[in-house]
C-alpha cells in the first residue's frame, strides 16, 4: 500500500518535471526562432534601455 503510495508520488513528480523541462525546450525554440523577441527580453531583465 505504502509503496504504491510512493510510485505514484514519483510519478506526479516527474511529470510535473517532464512538463517543466518541455516548457523550457518550446520556449527556447520559440526564442531561437525569434532572435529579437530573445534579446528584448534580455534587455528587459537586464534594464538597458
């Protein structure tokens, strides 16, 4: 029972990794194929104007 517990634990785990990672690798082909959208964002965070 316990360890049926724990699996599915790991599982709601690393799907919620697996959504995160997914995210981040649509973003960055989302960016690369944008380069301006990239280096405005950049720009915003750094606060060069």
């Amino acid at each position: 029972m316990i360890t049926c517990y724990v699996l599915e634990r790991r599982t709601t785990i690393n799907l919620k990794a697996l959504a995160v990672v997914y995210l981040f690798i649509h973003l960055f082909v989302l960016f690369s194929r944008d380069e301006n959208l990239l280096c405005g964002i950049i720009k915003s965070m750094v606060g060069d104007d």
